[in-house]
C-alpha cells in the first residue's frame, strides 16, 4: 500500500496520516477522524479508512 496515497481527497488526507493515528491509539473510524478528520466533509472515504485501520 503506497503511504502516500490520499484516502480523503477533501481534506487530503494520506494512508499515513492514517496510519500515525492508529499508531497514536485510534482504534475506531470516529477516533481517526478525531485526530486527522478524515472522512467528516462528504463521507466517501470512510470504507476505506475503516479498511486501513483494521489492516493495522
């Protein structure tokens, strides 16, 4: 999976980004989104954004 790939175009948020916040504790979509808030302005993202974090 290319790390710098943008999973939430609205805010340009990267797989990474993502990633550092599972890192930091986040274990559920709403604490991702907390901490990077990703997948709070249209929602498009948010399957694979919970793919990532259970990727982890």
């Amino acid at each position: 999976m290319d790390m710098n790939e943008v999973v939430c175009g609205c805010l340009n948020v990267t797989v990474q980004d993502i990633k550092n916040a599972v890192d930091n504790g986040a274990k559920t979509l709403e604490e991702v989104q907390d901490q990077t808030s990703a997948g709070t302005c249209c929602g498009c993202c948010t399957d694979k954004i919970e793919g990532i974090i259970l990727s982890k």
